[in-house]
C-alpha cells in the first residue's frame, strides 16, 4: 500500500481522521464545517485513490475502520503532520505563525478559563486555527500520546514517560453551600463536619477527585465516610447541583461568579485547598511551528498577566 500513500491528498487523509475520531459522517462534517454529503465524497476520493479499498463498515450508529483503515491510520497521522509542518516552516521564513493546533482540558482544568487564553494568542496570531478538546484526564493524554492534541491542561503533574510537564498557575478550592445554609454562618468549620452533609463531587480517580480526596485526608476526613448525593466532572454542574440543594461542592476559586446567586462559600478550617495545574506537552526535541507557538504564549508574562487578573497564581 505504501506505494499510494505518497499520492494522497492530505484534505482526504485530514478527513479521514476526522471521522475516525468523530465516530460519523455527520459529526466529522461539523467539525470541519463541511456538509456531511461532502464529508462522504471525500472520503470516497480516498478510497478511489487506494484502490476501492473500503476504509469504514458500520457498526451500529458508528462508522468504525477497517482493516484497511486501521492501516491507513499511523501513515495518515504523519503525512498531515508532515504537512502541516511543512506549511509552518515556510510561512515561518515570511515571519507568519500559521496552521493548525488542537489543546484540551479538563472539565474542571480549564473549561472556563483556556478560551480567554485561547482569544488573546489567536489575536497575536489570527493565521491559527484553534480546536479545544474538553475530556477527562486519561482521555487527553491518550490523545497526547497520539498527536492528536499539542498540549493538555491538567490538575496533576504526569510521569509517563515521553511527556513534560510545566507548572501552569494554582488556585484554592472553596467549599460552596446553598443560600441559607446554616454552615454559611459559621465561621472556621470543621471538615469533619462534611460528614454530616451531603456532597456533590467529581468521578472518583478524576484528578480533581483525588485533590479533594488527599486534602481531606490530611485533616482527618475521608471522603469513604461522607454521604456523596452526586458525582460529575463537570464543575458547572456541580455548582448548579449546590445551588439546588442537592450537595456542598468544592470548586475551583475562579469559577464562582463576583456575584454569585443562590450558593454561598463555607468558611471551611485549615489552610486553603489547593488546585494546581500543569501544562502537558510531549517531550520533543527540536519542537518548533503552531505547537510550539502556543506554548511559549501560555507561558509568557501575558498569559500570566490573564491568568492573575482571573485570581490565579501563575509560576514566573
């Protein structure tokens, strides 16, 4: 098969991709913003042009490899790389930052506060094309692992090897309870007190699950003996599960609004609970392009600038 692949046109491999990751036509085709009848003639391009091999059967509602595709894959993943890549270093000889990069995070990592990050580097550079991927944890370094994303923000600092974390910014956790809440009039409560209360909290092996495991831990409460009313990875759902009634929620400072209606944060004992976060990029050498682009702006005094103006504190 080698001796096709050096013929492909890499908008068919880049489509191809697409609908393997996105699982359908019709999801492939919203992410590229293209119809999905013009996502199938793309992908029928490929399969001309390799033959009339079938690279996708039906599997239910999903469109899943074949063995073909499943072959294709690891060549396709180069050859837009390469691309890709070749595209920067020219439009970087004409001093341009252009292309195209994916960042993820998770939902508790960045959901709120990557896009305004994201806004003021796709100023400084609006020839980039930005895709934000909102995952668990494992997920976003599996995709690391497979390129498929440049850098991921997460809660933990990572030990797979091939993989280097930076420090990024930290952050308290507060402890929101409805509005009225007899614990809002309290002053330096107990944290074995949560054993009392019903808890909304993230999924369990989530990192942020285990911050507020360990935190909690070192001042004499397990999480194992505490009523949990609700479990999600979403922060907005858990602040909106406090505001209803249903459970005390630990969130990250940033995410509870100036004027925050119907919760209130409980003045828990001890020092503050911290969130860090870390920015997690494939150990490379020789990293240049879009990838590298982003990164050197995540970690400059600006983006440090937006990160302090959202009350974080951000590594020099």
């Amino acid at each position: 098969m080698l001796h096709f692949v050096f013929m492909l046109n890499t908008f068919h491999l880049q489509t191809f991709l697409t609908v393997v990751e996105a699982g359908n036509y019709s999801l492939a085709a919203t992410t590229l913003h293209m119809t999905q009848p013009a996502v199938s003639q793309q992908i029928h391009a490929l399969e001309e042009q390799l033959g009339g091999t079938r690279l996708f059967r039906r599997v239910g509602q999903r469109m899943v490899p074949t063995h073909a595709g499943e072959e294709l894959l690891a060549s396709a993943r180069e050859l837009v790389r390469i691309s890709d890549r070749a595209q920067q270093n020219i439009l970087a000889l004409r001093g341009q930052v252009a292309g195209r990069v994916a960042v993820g995070c998770t939902h508790s990592s960045g959901e709120r506060l990557l896009p305004r990050l994201l806004a003021a580097f796709h100023e400084q550079f609006p020839a980039v094309a930005l895709e934000l991927q909102i995952a668990p944890a494992e997920a976003l370094l599996d995709a690391l692992a497979a390129r498929s994303v440049a850098l991921v923000l997460i809660e933990e600092p990572q030990r797979r090897r091939g993989l280097e974390a930076t420090p990024f910014g930290s952050e308290p956790l507060v402890l929101l309870a409805p509005s009225g809440h007899p614990l809002l009039k309290q002053e330096q409560v107990p944290p074995g007190v949560l054993r009392e209360q019903p808890l909304a909290l993230p999924r369990p092996g989530s990192p942020l699950r285990r911050v507020i495991e360990e935190a909690l831990r070192r001042r004499g409460a397990l999480v194992a003996d505490m009523s949990t009313a609700l479990e999600s990875d979403s922060v907005t759902a858990l602040m909106q599960a406090t505001r209803a009634g249903l459970g005390l929620a630990f969130v990250p400072r940033s995410c509870v609004p100036t004027r925050s209606e119907g919760v209130g944060v409980v003045d828990l004992a001890g020092q503050p609970i911290m969130l860090d976060w870390f920015l997690v990029r494939a150990r490379e050498r020789g990293a240049a392009g879009v990838a590298q682009s982003l990164h050197d702006f995540l970690t400059s005094p600006r983006a440090r600038t937006i990160l302090t103006r959202a009350g974080i504190s951000a590594p020099a």
